[in-house]
C-alpha cells in the first residue's frame, strides 16, 4: 500500500487574544501626557487561545472525508493550515498532491480580473499549464452556468456566481487534494446538488476530498468517513455515520433554555430511542422510534409539545399530547417520563433538532430549544431505499397508487 496523501502529526495552533502588538504614535504620546497628569494608564493584556490541540490522523488517496463539529470548534483553522494559509503553532503536515481549496466566497480571485482570466490564474497558482487549463476551459464555464458573463470582472458577482465559478475551478483542474468549506451553502439546491455529484466523481478517479459542512445530511450522503472535532481536539475519527453519531449524542442537552418567570427548570431529559430501545439518537427512516422526556413535579394536566425542526431551522413535524395522549409512566413522586411513540418514521433521512415544551393549564411553563438531535439513516419504506436527498422533500407520505381500468373494462361499462 502507498502512502497515506495527508498526513498531519501533532498539530496545534494557538492565538493570542486581547490587546498586543506595536501603538501608535500618537497612542504613545497620550499615555505618556496621562502619566505626567498623574492618571492611571491601563496596560495591554493578551492570552493564548490554543484553537487546535494535538491534531493527529492521516487520510489514504480517493477518500471522502467530512470533518464535523459545533462552530468554534477548530474545523476552519485546520482547513486553513491544511490549505497552506496559516502555519501551525506546533507539529507537522505532509501533503503528497496538489491542493485545491475553498474555505470563502471569492478565495484566490482577484476582483479586477475577468472570470475568464480567474480561471488562467487560478489554473497557474496549481501549477498547470495553459494548456492544460484551455482543455479544461469550456466545462468549468458550462458547470459554472455563467457562460455570458465569463469577461464581466468577478467584483461585479453575486456570491452565488463567485462560488459556482470558483468551485468549477477547483473541482476541474485536476487537483490531487479538494478542500471544501461550507461555502456551497452560498449556492441554489441545484448547484449544490451537482457539486455533491461531481466531488462524488472526484473521489472515484482517486483524488481526495475534505468537506466541513453544518449540514450533516451531505456529510452522511458523500462522506465515507468522519472527524469529529471538539475543543480542538479529535472526539471521533471512523465511519461517517459512528462520528454523526457521538456528535449527535454530545450536542444536543445544549439548547435554549426559556422557563416561565418565577419557574424552575422542568424538563430534565428529552432523548430519543430507536426500535430496539437504544439511545444513540440513530433511527432508521421506515422504522418505529420513540421520543423520552423526563421531567419534574408531574402533574395531571401537563401537556407536552414536541417540534422537528430540520438544517435550517424549518418546522417539519409536530408532536402533540393533547391529539394523541401523554402515556405517562411515573417513576416517582417527583420524577416522571413521558414517551411519544411514533409508528412509521417517514422523514426523509438527514440530521434534525427536537424543540420540548411543557405546558400545564396556565400555559407554557418550560420551554428547550435544542433539547437533543435525531439523526435518522436510510432505510426501507414500502421495500423501497429511502435515501437522505431533499430534492425527494422532507416526508414520505403514507399513499398508494390505483392503476387504470383496462380497455375491456371501460369498453364493458
């Protein structure tokens, strides 16, 4: 076996926060004035912020790996190291292949140049040829889809053109190494739907790519394996879905917490079980789940309302106990468990928050936002796959089809 193409051995980064570096003149001579007043002048201060801690894993030729975790995590700085942006406190990178990189709207343009002069100048900074770059020339500009504005100076884009163009470039000039931030969020569904196809057709002629995306409905639909970084740190390094898994179990006792005024918190723990009673919040698109909630001071009127909310913060499912009943299990005088059980999970497959309400008869007394995630996988429905592509919407409704009447049966009636 060859080489790994990426190797990364005991990065880290640190910043320094706070006020630092050289003062103006002109600051100078102001304190130096304060201190002749006898006026107290305060001193700069600055501490370390040690954004990356330890970074050790290596990545083989064609992978598809998608590096996941909360913002502020270190996902972006490792990208920026990776990409040659930023030197790394401590430790080392062997990169093995050429680097292709898209971390922001605009990345490598210069906004005077015309897109077609971009995409020369681009093509030269990987070190092709222009050669090389004209053979590729006519399919960059058709995947960009900005064919009559190819000469118009790329400062004059929309950033939904600056990120179709640019990822046209990075994707096509053969680079043996694709690094991709969330910007294709910038672009329309459709783009992002052809971009997801070709980083998918980069992977199979054996380049690799790094995509860091929020949406972790792509990152299970492209990646093969999964990073998850927390704190800075590696938390999981495996199969794209045992990393979406253990972020999933980690984020989401996290949310917002709103108790009515004078109220304590009520909810104390909102969870959701697959078929077989597990809790690591994977369920399987077709199958039953349950969603726990345990709270405090029951109470014979409470009511609970339970909201789905997907990436984007859309509502797609409701669940209320006042249209179905609250199941109510006591676990003591204090304690109580509420299960809402659902028989068909008809969601399509993708990452979800669940938003928990209590409510007693004089309204809302308890408000999580966050209160857990729900990752759903795809599954069987109807003997059918059901797969994690919103192009399909968001639930698969319970339907039937009726075939027409034969043309004997019309002809008899």
């Amino acid at each position: 076996m060859g080489k790994p193409i990426i190797e990364i051995n005991g990065i880290s980064k640190c910043y320094r926060l706070g006020q630092f570096g050289f003062s103006s003149f002109r600051e100078e001579s102001e304190k130096f004035f304060q201190r002749l007043r006898g006026k107290k002048v305060e001193k700069s201060t600055a501490r370390d912020f040690w954004a990356l801690r330890d970074i050790s894993f290596s990545v083989e030729p064609g992978e598809v790996v998608g590096i996941i975790g909360r913002n502020g995590a270190g996902k972006s700085t490792l990208l920026k190291i990776l990409s040659r942006i930023t030197e790394p406190s401590h430790g080392e990178i062997l990169l093995r292949g050429r680097v292709a990189s898209l971390l922001e709207v605009g990345t490598g343009f210069h906004p005077e140049l015309s897109g077609r002069e971009n995409i020369f100048l681009n093509g030269a900074i990987l070190g092709m040829t222009k050669s090389e770059i004209a053979r590729k020339f006519d399919e960059i500009v058709a995947f960009a889809e900005i064919d009559k504005f190819i000469d118009t100076p790329v400062k004059r884009y929309s950033s939904g053109m600056y990120v179709k163009l640019a990822f046209a470039v990075a994707a096509h000039l053969e680079p043996e190494i694709l690094i991709v931030d969330e910007v294709l969020a910038v672009g329309d569904a459709a783009f992002q739907r052809k971009s997801i196809g070709r980083m998918k057709e980069v992977s199979r002629q054996g380049r690799t790519v790094l995509f860091v995306s929020h949406n972790l409905g792509l990152v299970r639909n492209l990646c093969s394996r999964g990073i998850l970084i927390r704190d800075g740190e590696v938390a999981c390094d495996g199969p794209v879905a045992t990393a979406l898994s253990e972020y999933a179990s980690n984020s989401g006792q996290t949310g917002k917490r709103t108790p009515r005024a004078g109220e304590e918190f009520l909810l104390q723990e909102v969870r959701v079980l697959d078929d077989e009673g597990g809790a690591s919040g994977v369920v399987i698109c077709g199958k039953p789940f349950t969603i726990e909630v345990r709270c405090v001071r029951p109470h014979e009127a409470s009511g609970f309302y339970l909201r789905i909310l997907d990436s984007d913060g859309s509502t797609v499912a409701v669940l209320n106990s006042a249209f179905a009943g609250d199941g109510d299990t006591p676990g003591s005088d204090w304690i109580s468990v509420h299960r809402c059980c659902v028989e068909l999970l008809n969601l399509v497959p993708g990452n979800y928050n669940i938003d928990a309400e209590l409510w007693l008869p004089m309204g809302c007394v308890d408000r999580w936002q966050n209160a857990t995630t729900l990752t759903i996988g795809d599954g069987l429905v109807a003997g059918r796959l059901a797969k994690s592509d919103r192009a399909f919407g968001m639930t698969i409704l319970p339907h039937r089809w009726i075939a027409p009447a034969s043309s004997d049966e019309n002809s008899s009636s």
